[in-house]
C-alpha cells in the first residue's frame, strides 16, 4: 500500500541537504590538512626503495659492467641497448650502453638481474628533458649520475 507523506515547503525545497552540503564544503575548505607542495622549495620525502634514474657503478674509473647482456634480456620494456667489446686481457666491457628513459618503466628487473651490481637505481626523480634524443641516456652520461641515498 501506497502512503502518500505530506510534503512541506522545506522537504520540497531540498534545504536540510543544501545546509549539509555546504557545512561539508566550508569544513574540507578552511579547516581541512593542506596537502599541496610548494615543489621547487618543498621536496617529497621518497622512501629508500623509490627506483629513479639508473647509473652505473664505477670502481676506479672502470666500470664493473661485463657485458653480460643479462639487463637488456630481462627488461619488459626493451629500452636497454649494449655492443659488447673485447678489453686486451680477455674480459668483455660495454663498447656502448643506452638506456631510453622515455621507453623505461622503472621496475627495477636490470638491477636484480645484474650479477656484478654495475647497474643501479636512484632516487633522482627529476628527469625532464626538451628533446627527444636527450632521453637517451649512454654511457658517460650514466657513469656521472650517482645516488643521493
């Protein structure tokens, strides 16, 4: 069975829920935490497992990379590219090694699959560039990013 309920002026108008809808409003717009960064003067606090731009461990000058190609195998995103050269005593080196960071999707696979650690990642998040080309990273260019950890 139908009832019908007697509506007043205020049900019909809707005025309890626009009171609520504003008190809600007016609550999260002057009482609410701030959550905005001002970012070039406020840095984000990142955790010490945040995968950044990669570089390339160097012991003395020479890198630890052998040129195993194990890195450009397992990466899913195929942005590893590495020619293999021989050094005089027999042990193989990277004649070029690029990362596309544009192509990269930062999982971390290069890293794990390194048996020599010569491949790593950062915490550097910044990595803007104007051009296309500047995204390719090579070799030289990857043996000067170091770890801010």
């Amino acid at each position: 069975m139908l009832v019908n309920k007697k509506s007043g002026v205020l049900n019909r108008l809707y005025l309890y829920e626009i009171v609520i809808g504003l008190w809600i409003t007016i609550k999260n717009m002057f009482f609410a935490k701030k959550v905005t960064i001002q970012y070039p003067e406020e840095r984000r606090e990142y955790s010490d497992r945040y995968r950044g731009l990669h570089y390339i461990k160097a012991v003395n000058g020479v890198e630890n990379c052998t040129a195993c190609m194990l890195c450009p195998t397992v990466c899913p995103a195929e942005c590893i590219h590495i020619e293999a050269g021989e050094r005089p005593d027999k042990e193989k080196y990277p004649v070029k090694f690029e990362i596309d960071i544009l192509r990269c999707c930062y999982c971390g696979f290069c890293e794990e699959a390194c048996p020599k650690d010569a491949i790593k990642l950062s915490n550097i998040y910044e990595m803007a560039v104007l051009r296309r080309e500047d995204g390719i990273y090579d070799k030289e260019k990857l043996l000067v990013q170091r770890s801010n950890k």
